[in-house]
C-alpha cells in the first residue's frame, strides 16, 4: 500500500512527571504510532528538540514490514532518556513511507487525560 | 460535493480491556467516522495493521450515497474481531472519495477520556 | 492574510445526550470554529450528513471580516435542530479561504472531556 | 531539517476561566508549540482575532536555531493580554518554515481534560 511520508514533525511534547509508581500502562507517556504499509521494513531514525539545549538522538528503530509499532517516548533510552517535565519537539525520519500519529495520556489526577493528533508530514 | 481521498491511514489504535459491562454506549472504544458526500455508494475496505503478526481483514462496509457511517473497531468480526489491549494501525481504502476521522473514547476510569483527529489522506 | 481554503469536512459529530440542564457553557456540544482571515466577510453554508436520512441544510453563516465565529451546533435552528444521541457529519463551505477546527465538550460524567481537531481541508 | 511551514492557522482558541489560583502548570491555558528544525532563528508573528473587535497584534517572538518553544496564550502580553472566557483565533507567521501544535489544559473541573492538534498549515 502506498500512503505515508518520509519525514514527520511532532511540536508537541511533555512526558507529566510524578506517575512513575502507576505501572508501565498507565504512567503518564507520550507515544508516536508509526505505521509501516510496506513490503520493506522501515528504518526511523527520531530526533528530540528542546527549548534551552542541543536536540538529542537521533534514536534508531526499526518498524518490520506491514507491521505498527506503538514507540512510547519514555522509554526511549539510546543515546540518552528524555527528561520528564521538560518541555520538547520531535522530528522522525524514515528511508520508506510511514505514517506517525502522535498520543498523550496524563494520569497524574486520578481520571486519564488523552490527546491525539496526525503529525505534521513533510513533502511528498 | 467533491471532497475527500480514496485512501486513509490512522496509525493509532488501541481498544481499551475491561470495560466490556457498561453497554456499547460507554464501552472504551474506537470509531471510524466515514463521510461519504458523493451521489454514489461508497465500498471501503479495511486493512488492520498489528506489531507482531500478519495484517488481518480486509473488512468490508458499504456507506451509502450521502450517508455517514461512524464505525466502531470493536464491532468489526468478519473476517475476525480486533482483540482487546492490543496495538494496531488501520489502513482505509475506498472506490470513491471519502472523508475520514479516528475518535477514542476511554471509560477505563469513572470519568471518560477522548481523543480525536482527522485520518492521514493518501494522494489525491 | 491568505491563509485557509473554501471547503471543509468534519466526519465526526455526535451530540451527547442527558445535559441540558448543566446551562450553555457545561452542556455537552460540539463546536466548529470558523476563523475568517480575510478582509471581506465570509458566506458560510454547512451540509449535515446522517447514517440513514438525507442530509440537513445548508445552514447559513456569515463570518465578518477579520472575525472567528465559534459556531456551536446545538445552537443551529434553521432549517432545523440537530438530534441528539445520533451520528452526523458535516460539510462547510465558504465563497472565501477560511480555517475550520472542530471541538467537542463532553460533560456527561462529573469531569470534561475534550476533543479538538483541524478539519479536513478540500482542494487549494 | 526541511520540514515546516512559515504560515499556520489555529481556529479554536478560548481561555478556561475561573482557575488562576491553581499555579502556572495546571492553570487551565492554551499553548502553541513551535518547532524551529533550522540552523537559523525563526522570527514569529502572533495575530489574535476575535468574535466581536478587530485582531490583536502582532505578538513577537523569536525560537532559536535547532530549539522548540512551548508558547502559552496566557503568557502573552504585549501589546495586550488576551481576555480569559473570550472565543479567538490565532495565525502564526514565521520567516523560516516551522511546524506549530495547539494544545488546550481544561483544569476547571478536578480533573484535566486535554486537546491538542497539529495547526492549519499554509501554502509550501
């Protein structure tokens, strides 16, 4: 199948601090869905932006071909974890189409919170 | 009225576990929202997109001419349901242009949780 | 400001049921937020579509010159109400570039839920 | 980095009232999260539009090379602020392409409620 983009922009980005104790489902996280239709397996390479450093990464993960994988931004941890309550933007980059759509769950009161959105896909 | 694309991708998709006894109004779930403005049926399939296996369907609707259909993931059986607490992406192609939008609805807590975005359009 | 397009979609409408009591601000709604960047009004006309009527409209809206209208659903009248607890969509169409974002306020537990999207934006 | 529009539109805009005392984190706010993926600084221009006045503007601010900004309409104060429970909208203007993401906090009831979605972009 032929949809997707090679290079896609999330502005958004703030892992909640203060959830650590709530288990890996619902700790408060952040999430880029990646989507690989292809026959060919995708090479992601995602680089991290913040407000007052260098950008970090860039971080490597490989998506089979026709398979999704659900990359949660906390546990990202080569070359270096993101910091929780730090404000940052993402950037991810593959060698075949993909398709990225970005998701937040804040737990820090005792009901969830969500947010989702399409990222913002570069050229065709 | 001429407007939408002939294929659709959501890369998020999740169906939340354990709510299955609050009736379907109120049962965490996902929907499709397909528009179909056109003055002719619109025959879309379905592609489910997983981490570790094999995509499943394609699943088969029909949305009448001038008629939108708000599909629900965990009504979809045929060729096999979506299971609960699993990953997945769709993949939504249509022989006529269509409009689509991904809503979750949360009731894991006693409050409800939503999210919601336009699909990702394939080419024009 | 040449920024916006002339024909918009929101797949997605749904009016919760069982809040007409909480006043208008908490009664739960959806929203189209219609930004009019231009330097002449706007002539709006929206198309409801339903999974198993013909479509209701148009609705018609004038947006001033340089003005936002926050244009409530629950709030359209003429030709006629849109029902409650039932799945619709809209079209919108406009005789200038304008900028469509949908939102909906679901206050039908105890705490809000959100949701909010750009809607999806026909040819340039 | 090549990904990113100089010009966004964001149609949905409304500050919660009645939360100021909850402290800056979880008083109820909008933000726009700006990405500058390029190796020079992004010169931006905020214009406010309103329901019911002419726009207020144009708010100025400047994102560094390479670094991300998570502006807060509530922060915003020159040349005015923008009232709390007033319906606006905002276009976003950049002299470098940037990628802009909305995002509503809703704390007036005890728990949050969030929305967030990529901007409008404009033209390449």
């Amino acid at each position: 199948m032929s949809i997707g983009r090679k290079s896609w922009a999330i502005a958004e980005g703030y892992l909640p601090p203060g959830t650590e104790n709530l288990g890996h489902a619902f700790r408060s996280h952040e999430a880029a869905c990646l989507l690989n239709p292809n026959d060919q397996p995708a090479h992601v390479k995602i680089t991290i932006f913040f407000a007052d450093r260098d950008p970090a990464g860039p971080y490597s993960i490989t998506v089979p071909a026709r398979r999704t994988s659900h990359m949660r931004f906390d546990d990202l941890k080569d070359p270096e974890p993101i910091p929780r309550a730090t404000d940052y933007s993402s950037v991810i980059e593959s060698d075949v189409p993909i398709v990225v759509q970005h998701t937040r769950l804040d737990s820090r009161r005792a009901e969830l919170a969500l947010l989702s959105t399409i990222a913002f896909p570069g050229p065709e």
